[in-house]
C-alpha cells in the first residue's frame, strides 16, 4: 500500500504535459505556462516616484527642515526639464521619472507651500533614496522573469502585459470527466427514497476540478451493473482525465478495476495510505488520438 507522498509520485511519472499553444493574454487565467518569458527592458525603466511630492537633494534635507527653491513639476508619463541643484526641488507626481541631480523625494505632506515657487519642509532627516522606486528594481533586461511550468494567476498575467506580450504559450486545460458510481446515488434535484443519497460527490469534484483550472464535464451516474458501467466509462475515457467516484473497494458491486481492466486501462496503484479513500485507484488508458489518458478513483466520501 502506497503512502500519500508515493502514490502522488506514481501519476506524476506517468503522465506528461500537453503541447503548448499559443494563447491570447486575456484567455490565459489559470493555464500552466510553457515557455520562458525574459525581460525586454528594465521594470521600471527609471527611478520613479513612489509618492506625490518634491524631488530633492537629501543633502539640502540633513536636520529635517529646508527652504527649497521650486523649478520644475512633472507628471507621470513626462520627463523633467531641468536638473535638481542645491537649494532646489521639483514637483512630482506618483509614477513620475526622479530628475536629474536628486536622490530623494519628500512626499507633499510633510512641505507647506510658501509661495508658488518656494516650499518649506518639516520632516525627519532625507535620506537618498527615500521614496523612490529604482530602475531595474523589479527586473533586469535580459533577466528570466518567469518559468515554464508556473500557473498563469492575474499578477503573472500583469507581468506579461508589462513586458508586452499580447500572446503567450502554455499548456491548454485538461478535459476531466466525472462519473459517480452506484445504485443507491440520485440526482441532487430528486428525493431520497429507501436506501438512497443524493450525487453530492459530482458537485464537490466539479468545483474542485474547476479551482485546480481543469475544465470538468459531468457524465452523471453509473448503475452498479457491467453493460451500464461500461458504456459510462467507455464514454468517459475519451477525455484527457476519468475521474470516477467509487466501485474500487471490496465488495460484491465493486466492478469499476475489472471494467476498466478488460477496457484496456493499466493499473498503476490501488490502495493508499489514507482515510477516507484508502482503496484510491489510479491508472492509465493508451487511449486513440492521445498521448495518455488517466483514470483516477476514489471512494464515496
């Protein structure tokens, strides 16, 4: 009997990724990344502002209060005009490129306008690189910025629309089918009569298989006979993943290992170190028109 850790390691070994495709950014949220994306420039491209206020020489700045002389201002999106001299400041808003000769912002609300071209600031002692974002801080050009192999999640998404990548390649979601198994399962939408449960087994793997960005497509319930059985998973072995809930145990309607035996699926494992869902069973179907196929059942929680 396998332990946890050992049966993950069994299907990780027989399965491979799918090809990669080229995938439009806005369609990419939760695909698996298939290439090696490297920066074509510096994030970000220049020193920055991290705040609104004034771009200072932290040598003018030495006991926390100064009179500085205002010569220029600068939006975000613009370039100073003029470099920052000694007794001198300039203007800048959040984002806004640091100019020349400055080491230093002092966000507005520790100044006080004296006039329109003279402030007064009344802080602690400036120090370089207060308040400022320095080119390169986030990334180098030329640095591998992500791997293959990450999941696509909206930050990795932001990070490719920065470094201009409107198409990316990565791995396409896999097609699960899910089948619970068993004559006593009804359709959640029914009432339970003598001896029945409810299907809460598909609608729990449906919504997990969604959150692990599979793409999962519900098949339903399979009695406990072998011409109904094997009809449902004949049908769910034409998907990248079947995953059955139930049938794998020791009883006498247990039939799911021996379908798909004579359905030409190899068993890998069956049995794990776990409760609930010890007789977990797990195997691998040559399937037509695909390079594996995988068949993973556990029992009814």
């Amino acid at each position: 009997m396998l332990t946890v850790a050992e049966a993950l390691a069994a299907i990780v070994a027989e399965v491979e990724p799918f090809a990669a495709e080229r995938v439009a950014l806005a369609h990419a949220l939760g695909l698996v990344l298939a290439e090696a994306i490297v920066a074509d420039r510096d994030s970000p491209p220049f020193d920055k502002s991290l705040m609104d206020g004034f771009a200072v020489r932290s040598a003018d700045v030495t006991t926390g209060q100064a009179r500085l002389r205002v010569i220029d201002e600068v939006m975000a999106g613009h370039l100073p005009s003029r470099s920052v001299g000694p007794g001198e400041a300039t203007r800048l808003m959040t984002g806004a490129p640091l100019p020349d000769g400055a080491n230093a912002v002092v966000q507005v609300e520790h100044t006080r306008a004296l006039s329109e071209h003279e402030i007064e600031i009344d802080t602690s002692p400036v120090k370089a690189g207060r308040s400022i974002l320095k080119r390169g801080a986030s990334h180098r050009a030329g640095s591998r910025v992500l791997e293959p192999g990450r999941m696509l999640r909206p930050q990795e998404l932001a990070c490719l629309a920065e470094l201009g990548h409107s198409h990316v390649a990565a791995h396409r979601r896999p097609r699960v089918a899910v089948l619970a198994t068993g004559d006593e399962l009804i359709s959640v939408d029914r009432i339970p009569g003598p001896g029945q449960i409810r299907n809460s087994n598909e609608t729990m793997l449906v919504a997990q298989l969604k959150l692990a960005g599979a793409e999962p497509v519900p098949l339903g319930i399979a009695r406990d006979n072998l011409d109904h059985l094997s009809e449902r998973i004949a049908a769910g072995l034409d998907y990248d993943i079947l995953l059955l809930s139930g049938g794998v145990s020791a009883g006498k309607l247990d039939l799911v290992p021996s379908v798909l035996a004579k359905l030409g699926v190899r068993q890998v494992f069956h049995q794990v170190k776990v409760k609930p869902g010890q007789p977990l069973w797990f195997g691998v179907h040559e399937g037509v028109g695909s390079r594996f196929q995988c068949d993973l059942d556990g029992s009814d929680f």
